[in-house]
C-alpha cells in the first residue's frame, strides 16, 4: 500500500511545477489543453456523422455523440478558465503595481 502522504506529495509538485512554467500565462496553457479537447471533440463529432451517414452505424451503438460533446464542453470550458486566469494575472500585478514582466539586459541604452 501507498504511503498517503505520497499523494499529497505528488499533488505538490505539480503545483510548484505549475506555477514555475505558467503562472505569467495561464492562458498558454489552459488553451492548448482546451484547444486539442475542442479538436477531439470535433473529430469524435465527425466521425459520428461519417459513421450514420455512410457507415450506417446509429449514434446510439457508438459512445462518439456524447464522448465529442464531452470534449467540445471540456475544451470550451478550459478556454473560458484561461481567459478569467488571464484577467486574475493582470488583476494580481495591477494591485501590486507590478510588472509581469522584467528586463534582464539592455543594450544600446544610453541614459541621460
């Protein structure tokens, strides 16, 4: 049996994980994951059509109806995450009066 702190563990380092590549654009992130769940869920949708129409093949003995609308509402949904993470990250640094970003060198800068 597993320790049940592993667990714990593992849930953590995917957080710091998280936090160190996308914590400056969550909207990076939570759109490829939306977009290749819209593009899954539009090929499922797809090949269902294909399948009753010129396979002959009822959407009620094949799971692709609802298993592509499964993936258009996930993909949808991670989309609309990623915006309001977006809007959280601008809301984080304007309060803070930050930037997200930073300079890590200038060339060329002359200075008066």
């Amino acid at each position: 049996m597993a320790y049940p702190g592993f667990f714990k563990v593992i849930l953590d380092l995917i957080v710091v994980k998280f936090l160190t590549k996308w914590f400056n654009k969550p909207m990076h992130f939570f759109g490829a994951v939306g977009f290749v769940s819209l593009a899954l869920g539009v090929l499922a949708e797809g090949l269902a059509v294909y399948y009753k129409f010129w396979a002959h093949i009822s959407f009620v003995s094949t799971p692709l109806p609802t298993v592509g609308a499964m993936f258009v509402i996930v993909g949808a949904q991670c989309v609309l995450f990623g915006l309001i993470s977006e809007v959280l990250m601008r809301t984080y640094y304007e309060a803070q009066d930050k930037n997200p970003w930073q300079i890590n060198e200038t060339l060329n800068f002359q200075h008066d």
